[in-house]
C-alpha cells in the first residue's frame, strides 16, 4: 500500500528525520493559513499517487501566502493522469545546494534489504541509475544483524565530504532503516535529500510503501489508504476479500488463485480473445465471494463472456456452485456464463447446477475457446 | 525415492484446532501421511481426528519424534510458529499460511537454515510424494506416482499442471509447491538440486510466474548443473503491466520482471515452455523420449513455442515493461 508524500513525511518527522515545515491543505484557505503562518517562501505539492507531478504542474513555488493561495486554488482540483488532487502539502521552501537520494527495498533476489543512495538524487535518479549506474552505492544489509553505523557512515561519505553533514546523513540513513522494519515498509525513500546554504540536511519528499501483509499490525497505516485513488470496482473487491484488477478486454474471469487467474488470462489472449479483468477469489471461498465476484464483472459494460474457472483445492466447488446460483437468482446475466469447475466436491457442484444448464467444458483450454466463441467476437 | 518428504517423514501440524488445520491434518493422515501430533497453545491433552494435540512444539517433538511441520496458523502467529518449529529440532518446516509478513521472513529464513533445518513456503500448497506422503494441501485426487518432479511458485496452477500430466499418464516423484511471496525459504535452485540428485525423478516441470528474476536465475542454474530433461510454464503473459514501486523499484529490480524476459531466458538454455499447461506433458514425452535436457529438434520447437506464445503478446508487454504488477501477484489473505 501507498501513502501519500505528506504521511510518509509525519512519520519520518516523528523518527526524528529532519524535514521542513509545513501542513497538509484541502482548500486555498488552508494554504493561505499555513503560508502565513511560515511566514516564509513556500513550496505547494499536489498530493496524488503517480510520479512525474513537478512535470504535470503540480509542484508550485510561491512567494508569499497570497500567492500561496491563488495556485492551490490552481492546483487543488487539477487532473494529473487521471487524478483528481484534493489536498496540497504547504511546506517552507528552501534554498538548496545540493540533492542526493536514500532509498531502501526489499530485494528478493538476496532476500535482503538493500541501501541505495547517490549523490545525483532528484527527479531524474531513474536516469542516472540507467545511463551511470556507477553512481547509485548499494548496500545489502544482513537482516540479522542489522544496520551497523560504519556502514550508514560510509554510505553518507558517498553523498557528502563536511564531517557534520555526514554525522546527520549517517543519522538519517540509520532512522530510515528503522522505519523500514518498524512499519514493515517494502520501500522508504528520501528524494532529494538536499543540503542548505547553513549546512543543513533535509528531506524534501519522502516516499513509504508498505507491504499489504504488514498492515494488521499498523492500523493507523492502514487507515491512511486513499479510497480516491482507486478504482470503484477494485475497492468492492478488497472489501469482499477478492484480488480484482480491471483490464481493457471482454471476457470476464472468476478463477481461484492468482497463478490460475493469470494463467486464464494468458489463455485467453492466446485463443484470440481479450480478458477483461483479473480477478482471483482466494482459498476457502464461500458462495457471498462468488456472488460479488459475479456482481462486478457483470457490472463491465465490456464484458461479452464469463469464464468462471475453478480447481478445487482448498476451495470446494459446491460453494463456488452456490454463489453461482445465488449470483444468477439476484439478476440474470445477460452474457453467456461458462463454468469450469474441477476437483473437491465437483459431482456436487455439477448436480447444483445442472437446473441451469450452462456452457461447460473439461479443460481449461475448451473453456477459454468456448468462453471466445460465445462472446460471438471473431 | 523422492525429496524432502517419504515414508519416513512424521508430521506435527502447528495449528491443528483451527478450521484449515483440523480438515488437513484428516485429509493428510487419510493419504497415509504419518500424522504424529498436533499443537495449538492451551489445547493440550485434546486430540483431534485420533491425533494426540500438545501445548508447545517442544513437547510434541520430544514425545512423537516428529521431523516435520507443517504450519495452518493465522498470518499473525505463522512467524512465531517457524521459529519454535525450528527450536523444537524440526527438520522440514512447511508454512501453508498466506499473508506472512515480506519483512518477518528476511530474518526468520536465515534463522531457520542457521538450525540446519529447511523452510518450505510460506504462502505454498506444501508438498506431495505420491503413494508415500503428503505435507499441506495439495488434493490427493489428482496425483499418480510416477518420476515427473514438479516445481512451481503457485497453488492452484500447480494442480492443474499435475493433472495434466496425470490425464497424460505421467506420474510424479514428488511435486511442491515452493510460495509466491516475495521471501521464501526454499527456491527453484534448492528443487532442481534435490531433483537433479533422486534416483526416482527422471524429469523435471518448472511453473514460474511473474516478478522477480528467480526463473532467469533458475534458468542458468539447470544450464549449468541440471542433466534431466525440464520443461517449463510460466504465468502471466497478459498481466498488467506494474506499477512500478517508486524509484527504488525501477532501479533494483534490473530485468523486468516480466513473463517474456522469462520465457527467453529459459529458451536460450534449450528448456521449452509450454503455451499451456495441458501442453507440459506434450513437450515432456517429447524430450523424455531423447532422454537429454535439450530437444533433439530444438528449432521446431522453439519456432512454434514462440509462435504460439509471445507473438501476440510481446510487442505490448514490452513497450510497457516495468515492475510487475504487484497485485496480480499478491494472493489474497484468508479470513
């Protein structure tokens, strides 16, 4: 999960990872306050969940709380890559000699969580560490262990010579690394991490990721989710406990797990079709899971088929079966419905369904052309 | 033969009382899994299903020499449960569990391989050896002995791959399940090795998917040290292409994560993959009938592989490749 640049930014602060001043804004009023109050330059930031914001306009100097407040009225409300802005972060702009940039993810590859900072930081670090990766340090950590101070130190070396700005990077790297674990973050990340004319280091945008896993333990993370920010279909999905991904195809997929799913939906394109969507209704799945699942993708005015495919494991297919049922009782699809149901409890399914007398197939394979040639697309 | 699990593995299932717990450890004991012992705090001196249930793992391995776990508990306790498995002498811990935190298992995999012992999982449908044991989930139904050995980093992909090569009369040594999450403690390297090294395996089937580059670093693996035959499927072609995690993300994860980079790897070392998996079997009894790891025609079936299955699909997956998708990786929890 995703959090905005502002709560990333309450959370580092409380760390203890220097950061300028400033609050969050939902109206110009609020922007107005905030400037006047700082009684100093200030930088507004759209707060949207996409990268390349500074690029869309949605980054914005003002000199004063008046004009503070004419560009959040620019701003709050503007569409940037299809997102609606509804608050901007007002925050003190300072004057900057310097940008490096920290940033810590799990790497899988090592199973281990890797450092990396440079002292090229800023908007365009996805460059540098394409054209001159020489000058992105790594840093694999031993989880075990942990993060030993030499190591931040000698990290911060890379980024800066004056042994005080080292001293608070070396800090700064450390803090981080912390958080990582502390929130169960799959990436924490300062870019830029700028230097003032006085010898300051600061954070200027932070970034925190954090793994879905992770979230029973963080409420207050979790809390934090931008419903804004997604997709209608895609929320319903989560609330009902489904894995959903909306694609720009026909054919609806219901399949149990997410190898399976995505396997349907290689099928599907492989025999000529489009798949409409992602959609993996988990392990033990009751028929309520089925039902929703049925309810969004009918709810895609795209979709011309729906190929339900199911391998029992763990999942038994008289459930699936029943939710099928209760799914065509609330309101009767107006698409052909092909139902492939293997494994636990299958006569049981097939019996429940019989009354119904829907398109089946053996393999996955017949479904999925069966699923193409129903939806009448050539 | 087999690997990891035989008739010799006695099983102690960690969360027995629960609702997973108790209809596997029946399940598993059905199929002639040596079913020991269960544990769940507090609920010791109970048996469940003719299985005597012990409060600490501890007690359950000093009073049935159990040399296995397998693990059913809430994502929330399944971390502590590795390590008290690991603790109690376990040797085989297997953790079906799905929603495991990435983070926990970075320190709690070096820990359990420090105890000598081995993590399977988590997030995995766990293991079956035909006719000599079963450790997780797997249904029974669908497998035949037999010298396939299967590897896959899915669940429900994985069944319909085994029954494919049932349907097809290939029977299996031993199949596994090795979890899709991010920090697992057995990979397709660990597999391969132990495949490579049984007697009753004769071949071998690889079920990748997208994310990661653990199928390009599998595909060097068998280049250089694997003799069997290997075929392979990998899911995700059609997969959405990611959004990236932040800067990080694009740095790090050097190749793209994606199914076709995955599937070229793996032809470039002579391994066909399959367009789907009814057609594993197909490519299996092909190469099977050579008896060498790479195809004895391996241009005709390079040619239609690739015909077949990144045709369509290449242009636009990799104009748009990035991270993958995670979302589309990411199984859902179970309540």
């Amino acid at each position: 999960m995703k959090v905005h640049e502002y709560q990333a930014k309450q959370i580092f602060e409380k760390a203890g990872i220097p950061v300028p001043p400033g609050n969050i804004a939902t109206t110009p009023t609020e922007a107005f306050e905030i400037a006047e109050k700082l009684n100093k330059p200030v930088m507004i930031k759209a707060q949207v969940h996409v990268g390349g914001r500074g690029k869309a306009g949605g980054v914005k100097y003002a000199e004063n709380a008046e004009a503070a407040k004419v560009l959040a009225q620019k701003i709050l409300g503007m569409d940037i890559k299809g997102l609606t802005v509804k608050k901007v972060l007002v925050t003190e702009a300072v004057e900057i000699i310097s940008e490096a940039y920290i940033g810590i993810i799990l790497d899988r590859t090592t199973q281990k969580p890797v450092i990396m900072v440079s002292s090229a930081g800023g908007v365009d670090i996805e460059e540098v560490a394409a054209k001159t990766p020489e000058k992105i340090h790594k840093l694999y950590v031993d989880p075990v262990v942990g993060l030993r101070e030499y190591q931040a130190r000698n990290l911060a070396y890379k980024l800066f010579r004056e042994t005080s700005q080292v001293r608070k990077t070396s800090d700064i790297i450390m803090k981080l690394y912390d958080i990582f674990w502390q929130v169960d973050a799959s990436l924490v990340e300062i870019n830029p991490l700028i230097s003032t004319p006085g010898g300051e280091v600061l954070a200027i945008d932070d970034k925190l990721n954090v793994d879905d896993n992770g979230l029973f333990r963080h409420k207050n993370i979790a809390a934090m989710r931008d419903l804004d920010a997604e997709d209608q279909a895609e929320i319903k999905a989560r609330e009902a406990d489904l894995s959903y991904v909306k694609l720009e195809g026909n054919i609806g997929c219901i399949v149990n797990g997410a190898g399976l799913a995505m396997t349907t939906m290689d099928l599907v394109k492989h025999y000529g079709g489009e798949p409409a969507n992602f959609l993996d209704i988990g392990g033990s799945s009751n028929p309520q899971k089925v039902q929703t699942a049925m309810q969004i993708i009918l709810a895609d005015p795209n979709v011309r088929a729906i190929l339900i495919n199911i391998f029992g494991g763990i999942t038994r297919c008289d459930d699936v079966a029943n939710g099928i049922v209760a799914a065509f009782k609330e309101s009767k699809p107006t698409v052909p419905v092909v139902v492939r149901l293997t494994g636990t409890n299958e006569s049981e399914a097939q019996r429940i369904l019989s009354a119904y007398r829907l398109p089946t197939a053996d393999t996955l394979d017949a479904a999925v052309k069966k699923a193409i040639s129903l939806a009448g697309i050539e | 033969m087999s690997i990891f699990i035989n008739k010799k593995t006695k099983v102690v299932v960690q969360g027995i009382t629960g609702r997973d717990g108790s209809f596997h450890a029946e399940q598993m004991k059905k199929y002639g899994t040596d079913v020991v012992a269960g544990v769940t705090p507090g609920k010791g001196n109970t048996q469940v299903a003719g299985i005597p249930v012990f409060n600490t793992m501890e007690e359950a391995v000093a009073k049935t020499k159990a040399n296995t776990s397998v693990i059913y508990v809430p994502p929330a306790f399944a971390t502590d449960a590795i390590y008290e498995a690991a603790d109690a002498g376990i040797e085989l811990i297997v953790c079906v569990t799905e929603g495991v935190p990435a983070n926990d298992m970075l320190k709690a995999v070096p820990y359990v391989k420090s105890r000598g012992a081995r993590l399977v999982g988590p997030n995995c449908p766990g293991l079956i050896s035909p006719e000599q044991s079963k450790v997780g989930i797997l249904p029974s139904t669908i497998v035949k002995k037999g010298n396939v050995g299967v590897i896959s980093r899915s669940g429900t992909l994985t069944y319909e791959a085994i029954w494919a090569l049932t349907l097809a009369g290939l029977g299996q040594s031993t199949c596994i399940g090795i979890g899709g999450d991010q920090v697992i403690g057995t990979n397709f390297i660990d597999c391969l090795k132990a495949f490579q090294e049984d007697p009753a395996t004769r071949a071998i089937v690889m079920i990748g998917e997208i994310g990661g580059s653990d199928e390009e670093i599998a595909a060097e693996f068998i280049r250089k040290h694997v003799t069997k035959p290997v075929v392979s499927f990998i899911a995700g072609r059609t997969a959405p292409p990611g959004k990236r995690m932040g800067h990080a993300g694009a740095i790090i994860s050097g190749g793209s994560g994606t199914a076709e980079d995955k599937i070229k790897a793996l032809e470039k070392v002579g391994i066909p993959v399959a367009a789907s998996p009814l057609e594993l079997p197909v490519l299996l009894k092909k190469l099977m009938k050579t008896g060498k790891k790479k195809p004895a025609v391996k241009k005709e079936v390079k040619k239609s592989t690739v015909k077949k299955t990144t045709g369509k699909t290449s242009k636009k997956v990799s104009s748009r490749a990035r991270a993958p998708q995670k979302k589309t990786v990411t199984v859902r929890k179970k309540k």
